[in-house]
C-alpha cells in the first residue's frame, strides 16, 4: 500500500538544527550508536523522509531530516535565488556539527550536498541514495530524458528564473498518484545556479576528504540517476553499489523502501563506529 506522505509520522517532531529547521523520530527503547542525518533532493523537503525516518527510529536509529535552507513551507522562497550546492552543503554541515557527528544520507541532489558536506566536515558515514554524482562523472539521465531535462534545467542564457518541479511523472514514475500531488503541492522551486550545476557543471568533492564509510545504493530503472552513473560513483568510492532491483528515482517512498533501510542499517551496524 503506498505511503501517506500527507500526514505526520508517529512520534514525529519538528525542530531546528544549527541554521536549518528539521523533523525528527526519536529511537524509543533501543538505542543505535549512529544517528542519521536525511539530507533530500530537489523540490521536495524533510517530509520525503516520512517513511524511513519511523522505521529507522523504531529499529534504533534516531532519525533527523531537514530542510534544505528556504525550502520549509513557512521560509519566503524567493530568497532561493542565487544559492548554489555549496550554500546548501554549508547548511548541512553546521546541522551535523550539531549532532557531533551523524551519518549523513542523502538523495538525489541532496546526495551531492551530503558529499560537499562530508568532505568539509566529519561526519561518521556517507549513504547515496541515487545520489546525483560530484564532478568527474557525467550526468547523464535516461537518453529519452535528456534533451527535457536540459532544456528545463539550464534554460536560455543569461536566464535567472528558478526551476519548477517539471516532469513528476519521470522524477516520480513509480510513486502513485496520491503521492505525487503531495510533493507537488508542497514544492519548493530550486535556484537556477543550482540546477545548472547539477545538469552542467557540478562540483569537485575530493575523494581523500571524504573520510568516513561510504554506501551507494541505486534503483535499476531510475530514468534520473541511471545505473552507470550509480556504479561510477561507487566505484569512486571504492564500494560496491546496491542496486535494486525494479526501482526508480524515489528509493525512499517506492515499494519495497524498508529494503532500502534495512540495507542501511546493515551497513552501518558493520562499516559506522
């Protein structure tokens, strides 16, 4: 049955992390050492996470996913103009020094900002989660994607307007309907410097900087960041990615999500001291 984003998940809470407002699921009875930090990918906001986040918690895992900075419903989003990846990451990184270290998991764009983050501060692990890859490694969508995809990410010269949520039904072809207009009604547009980064010229994450476990995990349909990209980027990592197997873009809410988590879980258990 698919996932109710609309609602608040049990025990959820929202709170604030250095410059960032986030949700949180606090473990009850078990205690895990590690605790997670959800960094989420374009147009979307902490909410994506409502269906990892409980479940982490409840296995152990105190969960926190924010907002990426002016992406929270009550922020004025025209103060999204202008911002690139590495004002995001810079977000990121004093939320985590706020938790002395958590695992940071990110998705799609968000995967790149946890990367930035990673190499400019020390968290205790990196998870990928059909993570948008840092420069070096092409990012090529699906072909019958990409003339779309480049025209609504870069738009025409010297453009300045943010960008829109445009083809939910690539982004989110697996998800219902239900959950579709739900991300959609609660989109936030993303700045154009920071689209074009991802679609043109993404940023430089040094592989020696980043010094903790790495995890990359992948769907095997994903039309946005396709298997290629997804094995590159964990072979840049010298790791093995998961792929899994009849998923796309939203590994978070699809069908089959807890095998996401407990993948995650997994690996921290063995790999996160």
């Amino acid at each position: 049955m698919p996932f109710d984003l609309s609602q608040p998940a049990p025990g959820e809470s929202d709170v604030r992390l250095g410059p960032l407002r986030a949700l949180r699921w606090q473990a009850q009875e078990l205690q895990a050492p590690q605790t997670l930090l959800a960094v989420h990918g374009m147009w979307v906001g902490a909410p994506v996470w409502r269906a990892l986040g409980p479940y982490l918690a409840a296995q152990g895992y105190t969960t926190y996913a924010v907002w990426l900075r002016h992406h929270h419903p009550d922020d004025d989003r025209a103060q999204l103009h202008g911002l690139g990846l590495a004002d995001y990451a810079a977000d990121v990184v004093e939320a985590a020094q706020a938790l002395d270290g958590p695992v940071l998991v990110g998705h799609s764009m968000g995967g790149l900002v946890a990367q930035l983050a990673a190499a400019a501060g020390a968290p205790a692990g990196l998870a990928l989660l059909a993570s948008a890859p840092p420069f070096g490694i092409p990012p090529i969508p699906r072909l019958s994607f990409l003339p779309a995809a480049a025209r609504q990410m870069v738009g025409r010269p010297f453009e300045r307007r943010p960008v829109d949520v445009f083809a939910p039904q690539v982004f989110m072809e697996r998800l219902d309907e239900r959950q579709r207009q739900t991300l959609g009604a609660r989109a936030a547009p993303e700045p154009r410097r920071a689209a074009r980064q991802l679609a043109l010229w993404p940023p430089r994450v040094r592989r020696a900087h980043v010094r903790c476990p790495v995890f990359v995990g992948g769907g095997d349909l994903d039309p946005v960041i396709i298997p290629w990209v997804t094995r590159r980027l964990a072979a840049r990592y010298r790791v093995v990615a998961a792929m899994y197997e009849d998923r796309g873009h939203m590994l978070l809410l699809e069908d089959g999500w807890r095998a996401v988590a407990d993948d995650l879980m997994l690996w921290a258990d063995r790999y996160v001291e």
